[in-house]
C-alpha cells in the first residue's frame, strides 16, 4: 500500500519518519524532497532496492544513481580519499546543489550499477530530508520521474509518474529551486592529482562558482563557438537541462558519471 505524508505538518512528522524507515529498511521505494527537485530513493547498500529504483524510472545499470549523505562525515566513509580541494568545495555549497564524483571505498559491500569504481555523492539542503539521512543512513536517490519526462517538483507529479512502485510519498510542498544540482568528477584529484576538475551537469551550483574555489582546477570553460542551430538542438528534450532532476549528465571517459537525467 502505497502512503503519502505531508512534511509540512507536525502532527504527520512522526508517521511520516516511521514508514519511511520501515519501507526503506524492507527494500521499498520512498519519494522525498530535496531543495533540487524530488528525490526516489532507495537503501544504498541494498542491490535489490536500487534495482528496483532503477526498474521504476525505466533505467538500466548503465545509469547508476548519486547517493545523499547527512554530511561529510558519511561522505569519508563512502569514497575513497577527499582531495583538499574538494573538501573546499563541500564546506562552501554543503548542503546544496553540488553532487561530487570521487573513487568509492573498495572495501563498501553495494552494487549501484555500472559505476566504474566510483559514487556521486551530496548533501542536500533540506532539513527533513537530513534527519532522515541521519535515521536511515545514506540513499540512492535519483529524480522522481519517469526518464525522459521533467523531474517533479511537487509530490502530484511523482505520484503520476510512479505511482504505487513506491511505498511512501513524502510531500514538503513546491522544491525550493526546481533545479538539478551540479555534478562534477573530482576523480582526477585523488591521488595528488591536479585535475582537471570536470563538470559533468552544470546545475544548481554556476560554473563561475567553481571558478571562484578551483582556479585552474577546474577544467577549461567551454568555448563558446556554438551556432544558432546548434544552441536550439542542445535545448531539445535529450540534453541535460539545468532545471530537470535525471536528465542525464554526460557520461564521462572510463567513468560512469551518475544519471542522465537530472539527479535529486
């Protein structure tokens, strides 16, 4: 049976946190806010429950989905190393729209697709959705949308995409931006790398953000020698627009780069 909480009501609070803890922990499907777009979510160190995520969106393996953290602590015990550079990074738009691409710890027991080796991690800046990443432990968590069509923003247009694949609909009211977050692979700092940073999805988080933190860290800005036909084609339904939450971030070379479709 399918439940629907809305967060914004003190009196539904406490229901709301202990069906979504029991469906979580039973390798159900929940559907929560974030300040991007809404999130489907899943136990992210159960295969079967991120299949399933998977499976409701209509995506394989080839499309692994970022992971929500409370923190940076949880992040640590996630990846592999955290670059100082990356560490600026998180203290600056932590929580908030920037997901981070990092090598996972060898030694964590989860299957989140075909990732290569790596995670996209985040901290999003919602306060229900933290405590519950505090109860829970970390999510997968991938926009609550059918791929190809926009990512919700309101707890209706979940439900009418998803439907009774989830267990739980957590409603908080319209998403504070409605804009995916910003996803960059900091793989190449690992290690005493100098980079480049890349940006897989610009988002949430402007360019000229990472700009100001990176230096010449981060990867060169695109030039910007496109036509008029060209800027009408990248703005068709296929690219990876900025204010839809799974459209896919470009892959990117010998990595997978978490979603194609805007991530939560």
């Amino acid at each position: 049976m399918t439940n629907v909480f809305d967060c914004r009501d003190p009196q539904q609070l406490l229901p709301a946190m202990r069906a979504t803890r029991q469906a979580v922990s039973r390798g159900e499907l929940i559907v929560l806010p974030t300040d991007t777009v809404y999130g489907v979510g899943a136990d992210a160190f159960n295969a079967a429950a991120v299949a399933a995520l998977l499976a409701a969106k209509g995506r394989g393996r080839q499309s692994p989905p970022p992971v929500l953290v409370a923190g940076a602590t949880t992040m640590r015990a996630l990846v592999a190393e955290v670059p100082e550079p990356v560490e600026r990074l998180v203290a600056e738009f932590w929580p908030g729209g920037l997901t981070i691409v990092l090598p996972s710890q060898p030694s964590l027991s989860w299957d989140l697709g075909d990732t290569n080796g790596t995670v996209a991690v985040r901290m999003p800046a919602d306060s229900f959705t933290l405590e519950l990443l505090e109860e829970v432990g970390p999510l997968a968590v991938s926009s609550a949308n059918k791929t190809g069509k926009p990512a919700a923003i309101g707890i209706d247009e979940a439900i009418t995409m998803l439907g009774d694949t989830v267990a739980v609909y957590l409603d908080g009211g319209l998403s504070t931006h409605g804009v995916s977050s910003t996803i960059v692979d900091a793989t190449g700092l690992v290690g005493g790398g100098t980079g480049p940073v890349r940006v897989l999805r610009e988002g949430a988080i402007p360019r000229a953000e990472l700009r100001r933190l990176l230096g010449d860290l981060l990867e060169p800005d695109p030039a910007d020698d496109t036509d008029d036909t060209d800027a009408a084609d990248s703005a068709g339904t296929d690219a990876p627009p900025a204010d839809r939450p799974d459209a896919a971030a470009p892959a990117a070379a010998d990595r997978a780069a978490p979603e194609a479709d805007p991530d939560a």
